[in-house]
C-alpha cells in the first residue's frame, strides 16, 4: 500500500497538532507540517511526544511565502490537505480587520486557486466555523444562510464562499468542516477552559462576559479531530460537515464544574463582567449529516475532558505558569 501523505496547515495551532497526534497513531501516515512559526514544545504540541520519523515540519507562512508553500507541496505531493491556517480570534479582529481579511480569505484564495491544478490531490479539508452563522436560533444545519457578525466571521465567510466557486467551476475536491467550541489538554492557556483552572490555581477571579449565559457547543478536541479524519477519508466532495456535541453548555456552567473539579468555591472565584461586542447567544449546530453519512459522534463527557484540562494545568504548572494569559496578535 505505501505510505498516505498528508499536509497539515497550521500544525502548531491546537486543532492542527491535535489532528497530527491522531494521524500518527497510524504508521502507514507520512505527514508534513506546515506553520508559519516555529514548533512549540511538547506543552502545546501533543505528538512531540512520539518523535515519530513519520512526520516532517516547515516553518513558512501562508501570507509571506505562498511560492514557498507551493513549492513545498509539489515536493511532498500530498493526497491530502487539511488546512486549520488562520487568524481565529474574534474580539481582536475588530482593532485591524484588513489582517484577518488577508488571511483568512486572500490567502486562502491564492493556496487554492495553485491547488485546484494539482493532480496528486484527492481531498482538501477546510477547517471553517460556524460562527459564519452569526448567533444561532434554534438549531441550525449546513444549509443555512450565512450571517457574520464580527470581522473573524466575515472573512472566514469570504474564504468559504471562494471555496465553492471552485468546486462549482474546477470539481476541486473541498470537504468543508465547521466544529463547535474546541477544548483541551495542551489549547492556548488564554482561552477560557485552561485559563479558568489557571486562574484558580493562582487565586485570581474569573471575569464572566455577560455573566458567562452566552451557550457554547464545547467538545473534546479529540473528538473533533476524529470526525475531521472521518471527513478526510469519506467525506463528499463539496459538502459541509458538522462537529458538534449533544447539546450546548453556558460558559458560567462549565466555569462551575471546573471549580468543582479544583475545589474551589464559583462564588468566590467568579465576577460577571460587561458582554464582549459581537458576542452570539449561541451555537447549537445540528452535526446530524456527520452522524449519519460517516458514523461519527462525540465520545468524551464533558466533565472528563475539563478533568483533563485540570490536571494537563497541575501537572504542567511549572511550565505553564511562565506563559502569558493574553492573547498577543501577530500578522
């Protein structure tokens, strides 16, 4: 059979190195990196672990050295593309737009405009987001309309949509992949799961935006990266899928069971805050066509992976009490 070769985009985002660490559990997988900063350790970056000689990484950028990337690819000729690349926070996209803009939709843009001519593609995989949707009412399938509300928002909808005009005009072959809230061990200790228990295991209280009644989807990252495997290997070409839990959770709950799990009091370590501007109600997206067409659904309880979070937080305090616990923006 050979080896299956693999791109990832984005290798170093939490999404990206989740999926690197599911392909690797296979060795008949050849995967090729892709990030345009330099490996972090293995803190962030779970296959590290495995020094696996079955995966290779370069360090280019998406913005800076399209040439580079595609030179890159023609070189690995991968069968696969699964590309997590992009500028992903929402309240920062407001401060400079343009530079998600160029990301998230320009760049997008010139990598597969190159790929649509590739003829070792079988399968390119796009990692979107359902909050092209704007705020969700009632449940909401992968036929609805899109609505951004945010600047993020908006320039993920302009990537999506230049996505199908290639599969309408060229047949490119995009399987597209919008998961709900992604959460666990090894995420950006300044997204709220791992800064909750950081917050906790340093005394500090957690501001709640709106009072933290804002529902969010949150699902294990491994369960997300198992239906994006599904996707890559039976997905239908031009289809959108859907990742996303049972039912949605409000960001004060999850607070609560994660001071529960820690011991601590949610009263005392909790105050509620102004909400953040552009902030959606809710996403509950219904993830029924992944159910269905390629047998995925979540495995892991939510109160097992915030026990993860929990202790990946104790047992790496050393290191992770050295990181910062505000985003920083880099173009």
């Amino acid at each position: 059979m050979g080896q299956r070769r693999i791109a990832v985009i984005g290798s170093n985002s939490f999404s990206g190195s989740d999926f690197i660490d599911l392909l690797l559990e296979d060795p008949g997988n050849d995967v090729l990196g892709i990030s345009r900063s330099p490996e972090k350790s293995a803190l962030f970056l779970p296959y590290k672990r495995r020094n696996s000689p079955n995966f290779s990484f370069r360090q280019l950028d998406l913005n800076r050295d399209m040439p580079a990337i595609i030179g890159t690819l023609d070189e690995f000729e991968p069968e696969y593309v699964v590309n997590f690349a992009a500028q992903s926070e929402v309240a920062p996209s407001w401060a400079s737009p343009e530079q998600w803009f160029e990301t998230n939709a320009v760049a997008l843009a010139r990598l597969c405009n190159a790929l649509k001519d590739r003829k070792y593609l079988r399968r390119y995989v796009h990692i979107s987001s359902p909050e092209v949707y704007g705020t969700c009412v009632g449940t909401v399938r992968e036929d609805a309309p899109m609505n951004p509300s945010t600047p993020y928002a908006a320039s993920k909808a302009a990537g999506d949509l230049f996505l199908f005009t290639l599969v309408k005009n060229f047949q490119f072959p995009l399987v597209m992949i919008r998961s709900t809230n992604v959460y666990g061990a090894h995420q950006q200790v300044w997204k709220i799961i791992p800064r909750t228990a950081i917050y906790l295991k340093l005394g500090k209280t957690i501001e709640l935006h709106g009072g933290g009644r804002a529902v969010k989807s949150y699902i294990h990252i491994r369960d997300i990266s198992r239906g994006e495997l599904a996707a890559m290997e039976d997905g239908c070409p031009g289809s959108i899928y859907h990742l996303s839990p049972d039912h949605g959770y409000a960001v004060r709950d999850v607070v609560r069971i994660m001071c529960d799990l820690m011991g601590q009091s949610f009263e005392a370590s909790t105050v509620d805050v102004e909400e953040r501007l552009g902030q959606d109600a809710a996403y509950v997206i219904d993830s029924s066509r992944a159910r269905n067409e390629l047998g995925w659904r979540p495995q892991v309880a939510i109160e097992k992976g915030l026990a993860e979070v929990a202790d990946w937080v104790t047992s790496s305090w050393e290191d992770i009490r050295m990181e910062s616990l505000e985003y920083v923006h880099k173009h």
